[in-house]
C-alpha cells in the first residue's frame, strides 16, 4: 500500500511496512542492503572453516602411499596391466571391505596419474555434501517443532564437519570411506524419517545402507536403526512388508561381507568380550568423547574422556525425555536427531570391540564419526532453549533455557578451540612425513621407508611400476614439495 507524503520531494512514497508502520521506500532499500551484507558475511562465515581446512590440506599433504595405499599401489598395478578383476574388491582390508571407495580411489588414480592430494578433495567433497544435506534437515526439523531463525546451525555444522581436528582422515586419502559412509548413514536416516514415507524411499535407503556397509564397517549398524525406525513407523501402511524386505536385504549384505572374513589382530574375539567390561566402556565413552578433547593434549585429557562421553550420552537421554515430556514435542520429529546419536553410540561399540587391544579413543581418526553424537546433542539442547522460551517465566523452564544454552556454548567453544589447536597435527604430520615421502626417490633408509608401510620389500618392487607410469610422486619426476 501506497501513500502520498506532504514532503514526497524530500523521502518518497510512503509504504506500509511491518506492524502497521509507515517506511519510505529509500528506508526499504537500505534494509534490502542491510540484509544482503549480512546474508553475505553469514556465508561467508559459514564458509570459512572449508576454505581453512582446503588450505591446510593443500600446504601440509604428502603425495606419497601411506600405510594401506601401498594395497591400492597393487590394485593399481594390475589395472595398468589388465589383470585386475572384481573380486578384488571384496578383498578384506583389515577389518573392512571398502568395495565403494576402491571403486572411486581406482578411478581417480586413473584420471589423475594417482594424484593423492585429488583423494583428499574428495573426502572434503562428500564432508560438504554432508554439510548441506544436514543443514537443510535440521533446519527443517526446527521448524516442524515451531522454532524459526535456526540458520545459525549452518555456521556450527562448519565448525564441526570441517574441523581441523579431523587432520588424520583429511590427510590421508583412503579416509574417503569414512566420509562417504557418513553421507549415506544421513541421507539413509532422511529417507527412513520422512513424512510420508514411501516404499521408494525403504528402497534407496536399502542401497545406501549396502554403501555404507561397504565401505567402512560401522555402516552395519546402520541395518539396525533402519529397521527400529521401519517398524516404529505407525503411520506407515507397509512397514511389516519394508521391515521384512530390510531385514533380508541386511542378512544378504552381512552373509556377504563376512564371506572369507578374518578376525584382525586387535579385535576383541566374542568368548572375551564378557570378560573385559571396563575395558570396553572406557574405551567406548573415551571414543564418544574425543571430539571435545584436544588430541595435542591427549596425555592429560585422556583420563577426562570418558566423562565426557557419558554426559553426552546423558544429554541425549535427558533432553529428549525433557523435550517429549514437558514440552510435548512429537517423537517422530525427533527421531532423525536420535538417529545420528544412535548410530556414533554403535561405532563407537564395534572400534572398542575391534581397537580396544591397542588403540588409542582419542586419536584424531575417530572424531569424525563421534562428532555425530555432538550434532545431536546440540541439535536437541537448541530446541529446548528455543521451546522453553514461552514459559520462561515458571523456574524450572528457566533452569532448562539455562542449562540448555550453557550446554550450547560450551560445546561450540570445545570443537572451535580444539580446531584451532589442531593445527599443530597438520604441522607435525608434514615434518615427519616429507623425509618419507623423499626417501622414496633413493631407497636407502629402511627405517623411514617403513614408516610408509611395513613391508619394505613390496615398497622397492613396487616404485618401478610408479616410476615407469609417472604415479603419485613420480609425475613430476621431484617430490611433490
């Protein structure tokens, strides 16, 4: 609506604007650019934990095979000779079998002479697509449950996703499995969670499950959420029929992974699980906790880290309980949240079982997959700031709006800091890996060359064949830095 104004000649046309209010058009104007500079530095905020993490791992990548990429070197090699065939890819890895990202690392060694540094971009690649994906469900889930300008979750998902302290699995390549499991598990968890669920939608989470399986183990839990959430589903006319066709398509996809399978070396063997109780749990909590505990101090945090995963633990069962009880917020709204806490609660039970013997819970490689335990604990601390707002004014919803942004902030400033602090993880990781990486010009010092991979001798037989198809390192005929 337009009105005219006795000092037109000075302010222009007045325009109704909000809450009955009078504006002028130029006043309009300055409110659009107003909202686009901020849009601007918004995005550009939310971005900028990517664009650190892709200078990062430009400036301190190695393109040097590191530990299981000398299996791919091999791989590698009876492609180039025409002697590679299928069954290769159902070739236990440890205790995987990454059928998916074989698939993609073979490709990508092909187009790109075995750039390994392309490797990395990948994973970042799937990080981002994960990134986007969720925004857009968590944003959808807050506002089904009433809660606008939820925007701001974009900007810590960043934080979290692309985390420096993931620097293990971003710098090296193989880690790809890591990153595409994930992006299946939270597409997988969409479909299953949508409303209204179609038998399409059971289908194509049936296939990104088999992904996810095959490409890091942990995607077997997967199988598990899924047919809780197919049979949970009331609203959904043929959930018997999708839970049965789900639980025949996990029993062929398990039947085949553990075909040929052989227990590795660290893994705890089922008579003794009953036997180490304490062991595991510590472990377990200690895995669940890692993201909030900085790895550079992992001597003194250790102790710590279980604690930590116990009140993350906690704060999913409490605010959930909290959330359905007092605030009456429908289950089903929440179940993709709890879904993703489900499912870094069931890997970290099986890297206990199968790293417990000698691994470390806080090494950087597992912060990836824990951090979906966070996503859903600030996920669900937000709606309970958010929904207790109206009732503020009755203590124990103050008490609630307190604890719950307490728990926001806390959790923000831990992942930022200890991604600030991971720097230090890119550092070192390049001094002790660039004389490695150099050694492979000269072939003298078994020592370095078995901090590469501990069969030195498939190392000298296999640099030839690198050399002869300007792979990897050799493409340029100089070390890569």
């Amino acid at each position: 609506m337009i009105a005219d104004c006795r000092y037109g000649h000075i302010c222009g046309p007045m325009i109704r604007g909000g809450k009955g209010r009078w504006q002028t058009s130029d006043h309009l104007e300055a409110l659009r650019r107003q909202g686009f500079w901020t849009m601007a530095l918004f995005s550009l905020a939310c971005l900028a934990p990517l664009f650190t993490l892709v200078y990062m791992v430009s400036a301190y990548h190695i393109d040097a095979p590191r530990g299981e990429q000398w299996y791919l070197a091999r791989y590698i090699e009876l492609l180039y000779k025409g002697q590679f065939q299928y069954r290769f890819l159902f070739l236990q890895d440890e205790g995987e079998k990454p059928v998916f990202p074989t698939i993609v690392l073979l490709c990508l060694a092909r187009l790109t002479h075995w750039n390994i540094y392309y490797e990395m971009l990948t994973s970042i690649m799937l990080a981002f697509a994960t990134w986007i994906i969720l925004t857009v469900k968590l944003i959808s889930t807050f506002k089904e449950c009433g809660i606008r300008n939820c925007k701001w979750i974009a900007f810590v998902l960043s934080v979290i996703l692309f985390s420096l302290a993931q620097w293990e699995n971003w710098l090296w390549g193989i880690r790809i499995s890591v990153y595409l499991n994930i992006l299946c598990v939270v597409v997988g968890l969409i479909l299953l969670t949508s409303r209204p669920v179609r038998p399409l939608h059971v289908m194509g989470a049936i296939i990104l499950a088999i992904i996810a399986t095959f490409s890091f183990s942990n995607g077997m839990v997967f199988w598990v959420i899924g047919l809780i959430i197919i049979v949970l589903r009331k609203d959904y006319e043929s959930r018997l029929v999708s839970a049965v066709g789900w639980s025949l398509a996990a029993a062929a996809c398990l039947v085949i992974f553990f075909y040929d399978f052989r227990l590795p070396i660290t893994a705890v063997p089922a008579a003794r699980i009953p036997h180490m109780p304490q062991k595991l749990c510590v472990f377990f909590l200690g895995y669940l906790g890692s993201p909030l505990l900085s790895w550079e101090m992992a001597k003194t945090l250790r102790p710590f880290a279980p604690y930590v995963g116990t009140a993350g633990l906690l704060a999913v069962i409490v605010a959930s309980w909290l959330l359905l009880r007092l605030l009456h917020v429908d289950f089903h709204k929440l179940v993709f949240v709890l879904g993703l806490a489900v499912y870094a609660a069931g890997s970290a039970a099986m890297t206990a079982i199968g790293r417990v013997n000698g691994g470390n819970p806080l090494i950087p490689r597992y912060t990836t997959t824990s951090s979906l335990l966070w996503i859903a604990v600030l996920s669900l601390l937000f709606m309970l700031w958010r929904l207790a707002a109206p009732r503020e004014t009755r203590k124990p919803f103050t008490a609630i709006r307190v604890g719950a942004a307490s728990g926001l902030v806390v959790i923000i400033f831990a992942f930022a800091s200890n991604s600030f602090m991971a720097r230090r993880g890119f550092y070192t990781f390049y001094n002790n890996e660039l004389p490695r990486e150099k050694e492979l010009f000269v072939l003298k010092n078994d020592q370095l060359l078995r901090g590469l991979f501990r069969d030195t001798q498939e190392i000298r037989r296999l640099i030839p064949f690198l050399k002869a198809n300007r792979l990897c390192v050799f493409r340029s005929g100089g070390a890569s830095h």
